[in-house]
C-alpha cells in the first residue's frame, strides 16, 4: 500500500513564502493526479490545488495568483508553492488523490502552515 508524506509547513508572517512536498512511499500513477487538501480548526476540509486530466491544474478561488502546484514523477513527488501567504491560509496540508476523490488510505500526518506575524 503506498503511503504520502507531507513536509515543507511551518511558521511564516503574511507576506510569507512556503513550499510544501509530498512524497509517495513508492513509484505510483497516481502521483499523476495528485492535490493538496487543507484543514483548518474548525472547518472542513477543502481541496487547495491539485493535477486532473492531461496535466491540467485546478485552483481554489482563494489560492489562485498565489499557489502554485507541480510535480516530479521521477521522484514521486508533489509540491505545492505558497507566496503571499495570509493568515486565512492556516491550515493543516495534506496531499490525497484529487481526480476520482481522495483515498482513505491515502491521508497522512499532514503538515501544519501557520500564517502569523
């Protein structure tokens, strides 16, 4: 079963930079179609960015200009650039399957994003 680990959060004031990865345990396809969800205290959990058909990307409205996902299949890796980060951009991060939904199996320890001056 592959699993993802999700690194790269951490504190930074508004105005911030972060780059998030997430890496799969082995070589998968699914890493073709990979996104980023985030969870905040107290809401739900909304998908950020992530990879449909053809390579094509989709944003959350609250993201777009800001964020920018992409990937590198040859290391099983997604990565996820966060500039000009907000406070309403605190979160937990997580990657999951984004075309056909996420996977159960699939959700990791997360990583947290802070945005705070």
């Amino acid at each position: 079963q592959v699993q993802f680990v999700e690194s790269g959060g951490g504190l930074v004031p508004p105005g911030g930079s972060l780059r998030l990865s997430c890496t799969a345990s082995k070589s998968t396809a699914g890493i073709l179609v990979m996104g980023w969800y985030r969870q905040a205290p107290g809401k739900r959990r909304e998908l950020v960015a992530g990879f449909t058909t053809g390579g094509r990307t989709i944003y959350a409205d609250s993201v777009k200009g800001r964020f920018a996902i992409s990937r590198d299949v040859a290391k099983n890796t997604v990565y996820l650039q966060m500039n000009s980060l907000e406070p309403e951009d605190t979160a937990v991060y997580y990657c999951n399957r984004v075309l056909g939904g996420p996977v159960d199996d699939y959700w990791g320890q997360g990583t947290q994003v802070t945005v705070s001056s």
